[in-house]
C-alpha cells in the first residue's frame, strides 16, 4: 500500500474571507489515501473562524508567530516541513509564496507551488512586493483566467500557470418561511425588499458605488432596504456616506458575521462592486441560492454571470447602470426568479465542490508525473 503524500498549505491567516473558504473545501474534499494534509498558519492567531473547521477533519494545524520576523518564520516553517516530511508545498495566497518556495527550497521539498488568488493589479505598488511572490516556485494556481493571463502577459515567472476555478456548494432552494426567519433575525419586516452585500468594507469593494445606487432607489414607494455585512477600515465612512444620502435608517452594517452567505436566501437580489476580484465567491455563493446578481466587470464574473441570463455586469463606478438593472430586478418577481434558477444550475453544472476538488488534484498529479515524482 502506497503511503499518502505529505502535502502542505501555506496561509496567511484564517479568518472570514474567501480564500479560507476554499482551502477548507479543498481540505474536506481530498482523498486521504492519496494525501496527507497539513496546514501551516503564518497569522499566528489561535481561535481564529476557519481553525475550528480544518481541526474537524484532524488536519495537523501549525501556527508560526509573527514575533519571529520574516526569517525567523521561514526556519520555523522549514522546520514544519522537514518534520511532516513534505512533498508538495502550497503557498494558498499570494504572500505566502515566498515561504513556499524559500522554506520549501530549504526544507528539501521537490514540488513548490504557489497561488494568485485575487487580481495582480490588487497587490500593492511596490515592484519587489509585486515580483517576490513568484520566485523559486515550481508552478503557479489562480482561480481566475484574469489572474493567470496577467501574469503570463507580464512574465513575472517562468513556473507553469494553472487555472483551478473556485467551487461552490449546491443547496435546496429557501422555503418562504425560512426566508421570512432570516428577514426577521436581521430585523426586516416580511415586505421589506432586500439588496445586499457581503465583503471586506474597504476602497477596492467600492460599496460607495452600492449606496449611491440604492439611495436613487429608495426615493421610490418600495419598502427598500440595504444590508451589508462585512467590517473593515471604511465602515465609518460608509456610514457617513449613507447619512449624507438620507439613507441610513434604510441600511444596516451587521458587520463580520460566520457563514453570513446564509443571509444571502432573505435577499431580493445580492451586489457586487469591486474594482479587482479574482473568481469572486459572493457571485458563486448568491448564484447557487438561487439569487440574481448585479456585478461589476471584475476578475472573472463575466464568466459566472451571463448577463441578461443570470444577473447584470456593468463597469465599475457606473451607478446609473447598477441603478437601473436592480429596479429592473426589484420590480419584476418573475424576472428575479428565473434569473436566479439559471444561475444556481450554471453553479451547479460549472462551478461544484467537487469540481473544484478534482481539478486541484489533477494540478498536483500532473506535476508530480513532470518532475518524476508519481
């Protein structure tokens, strides 16, 4: 019987976000005959949303201290490697690259990848920032095409490219009755109509865009409101900025809430209005319960929405555009519903789970059987 490959993963912490979300897909979905997972937390931070998940599949869990410094954190994570005697070694998001490949390169481990998981034109501005997270590895994944064509087109490394898509879960539609449920936890009455959000409030996730889209809307008659859950640097300003509109009464911030996706069932319709994404898992996660979704052209949601189909793309900043697809939206039940059921079988037929699972490991095979190792 073949011993299971030591494979580890590379985070830069575990909270809410998304690239944490996959990781735990990953993890739940690999064959446990065929790899032995490890993951190896750069955050530091013990408790942290996502650790209580991965422990669950009795996936060892190393944190490495921030106090150590950069170097300090390479020998520790050299360390970990040597002592779970790894094969494969996966940077999961871009600033974890370099200790992939730097401690992966000390530790003696032939297969070093690394990954794109947003938009290049996201990281910040600094040149050795923007080249370092792509040295000394062996391959590169992105969930996006986006990603992979930027980095191709700008030869920031001469590893392969893969392109893995993130993967969603296929749910049950919600009964009225659960969406009423989900209505009232958020304090909305039963005829209130919903647009909502989910994100980091920071300058890239542009809700500003959102608000002023839904204060044009909420001069009507409808019993309209907002919800954006998500906490960050902007959130006093957001804040201020629905004041200034008139709207605040009309807007709740419930701020970071676990597995706030589940809210996504009590929306009319869901927003995204970011400048950068990569494969933007608000779009998987609204489309697969079965949501129409207005969202800007960022990273690859032209490829999970077809516009006119399953929700509306418009460029970023264009308030007017947004404006206009979701009143078309709200106005017409029909309309929503039908948008939605398409959307959640696109998800279901494109973007699985197991779908993302399978493509992953045929990255990690394929590159076994190129440097020998299979």
């Amino acid at each position: 019987m073949n011993t299971p490959l030591g494979l580890a993963f590379i985070v830069g912490q575990l909270g809410l976000g998304g690239a944490e979300q996959q990781l735990y897909h990953l993890l739940a979905g690999l064959d446990r005959a065929r790899f032995r997972p490890v993951v190896i937390n750069l955050g530091g931070q013990a408790d942290a949303p996502w650790e209580k998940p991965i422990k669950s599949l009795n996936i060892p869990l190393w944190h490495i201290e921030r106090s150590f410094g950069r170097a300090g954190r390479i020998i520790q994570v050299t360390r970990r490697l040597r002592f779970e005697r790894i094969r494969i070694v996966h940077g999961w998001v871009f600033h974890a690259n370099p200790y992939s490949a730097v401690a992966g390169r000390l530790a003696g481990v032939p297969l070093r990848l690394g990954s794109m998981r947003g938009n290049y034109n996201g990281i910040p501005d600094h040149k050795l920032l923007r080249r370092i997270g792509y040295w000394g590895l062996n391959g590169l994944v992105t969930n996006s095409t986006m990603a992979a064509d930027q980095v191709r087109a700008l030869r920031l490394t001469e590893a392969w490219v893969r392109v893995v898509p993130n993967g969603v879960h296929h749910t049950e539609p919600a009964t009225e009755v659960e969406r009423r449920r989900l209505k009232a936890e958020l304090s909305f009455a039963d005829t209130d109509r919903l647009i909502g959000s989910i994100g980091r409030l920071d300058n890239n996730k542009n809700h500003g865009m959102l608000l002023r889209a839904f204060a044009g809307l909420a001069e009507k008659s409808l019993p309209l409101r907002l919800v954006i859950f998500g906490d960050g640097p902007l959130r006093m300003q957001l804040a201020a900025e629905a004041e200034r509109l008139g709207v605040a009464q009309k807007i709740f911030f419930p701020g970071a809430i676990p597995q706030a996706a589940r809210y996504l069932a009590a929306m009319e319709v869901c927003c995204l209005t970011s400048y950068t994404e990569g494969m933007p898992n608000l779009v998987m996660e609204a489309a697969a319960a079965g949501l129409p979704v207005v969202s800007t052209t960022c990273g690859d949601s032209a490829k999970l929405i077809e516009h006119g189909v399953t929700g509306y793309l418009v460029s970023p900043n264009d308030v007017a555009g947004l404006s206009e697809y979701l009143d078309l939206l709200l106005s017409d039940p029909d309309l929503r519903r039908r948008l939605g059921q398409a959307g959640r079988e696109k998800m279901r037929r494109e973007f699985s789970v197991e779908a993302m699972v399978g493509r992953m490991v045929k990255v990690y095979e394929d590159a076994l059987i190129a440097k020998g190792l299979a």
